[in-house]
C-alpha cells in the first residue's frame, strides 16, 4: 500500500512538471509573439518618426548648391566687381542675399530669385520661407 502511494505521488509529481513546463512554455511563445508584435511597432514608428523628420529637414534645409561670386554675376549678367562691391562687408544692405564663409562669399539662386521677385512685386519675402507678406 505504501509502495502505491509512492507511484501515485511520483506520477502527480510528474503530471505537475509536465504542466509546469507546459505553462512555461506556452508564456515563452508568448513572449516571443508579444516581443515580436512590439518590435514591429517600434521599427514601424521609428520609421514614421525618420520619415517625418527628414521631411521637415528638407523645408528648413537648402539642397541646392551654391553659386560662386562669379557664377551668380553671371547669373544676374552683372560683372563680377558690381556684385562684388554690392555685397561687399562695407555695405550695410547687401543688394542680393549672400552667405559669406570666411573671405569667401555664396549665393542661393533660390533666395536671390525670391528677392528679385520682391523687389518686382512690391511686397516683402521672407528668404527662409519663401512666403510673401
């Protein structure tokens, strides 16, 4: 009788690290379901995020490339001294926008036909937005 209470307890005992293991188990799937779907969100928001970013980087951002001091004389079909000297450090109000690097100076194509367009019109421009006003 003592020897089949034994069997019956090693057989529960048994029966109670099958279940054990079962559960543990089913809650490591379901982890791996729950990691899975939050991995998927996160790389899905992520993704949103860079593409939100990136799409207001290119509002605030100029891709185009400069123009040299020559380049945009030429452009305006001005000679190079009358650009030179009119947006020269000495001058308080530059006659076209430029960006000056050192001794060097740049000009945006974008911002100097935004100015031109200004002065053609008659209102003011903002150059970083380019709306009027």
């Amino acid at each position: 009788m003592n020897y089949d209470t034994k069997s019956s307890s090693s057989s529960n005992d048994e029966q109670t690290v099958n279940t054990t293991e079962k559960r543990i188990l089913r809650a490591a799937n379901l982890v791996g379901k729950l990691f899975e779907e939050f991995t998927k969100e996160a790389l899905r928001r992520l993704n949103k995020a860079e593409d939100e970013a990136l799409e207001r980087l290119r509002d605030y951002v100029p891709t185009e490339r400069l123009m040299t001091l020559k380049e945009a004389a030429a452009y305006l079909n001005f000679s190079t001294r009358w650009l030179d000297e009119g947006t020269g450090a000495k001058r308080k109000t530059p006659i076209v926008p430029v960006i000056r690097i050192g001794a060097s100076k740049r000009f945006s194509k974008r911002a100097i036909d935004q100015h031109l367009a200004q002065m053609e019109v008659g209102h003011k421009i903002n150059l970083v937005t380019g709306r009027y006003y």
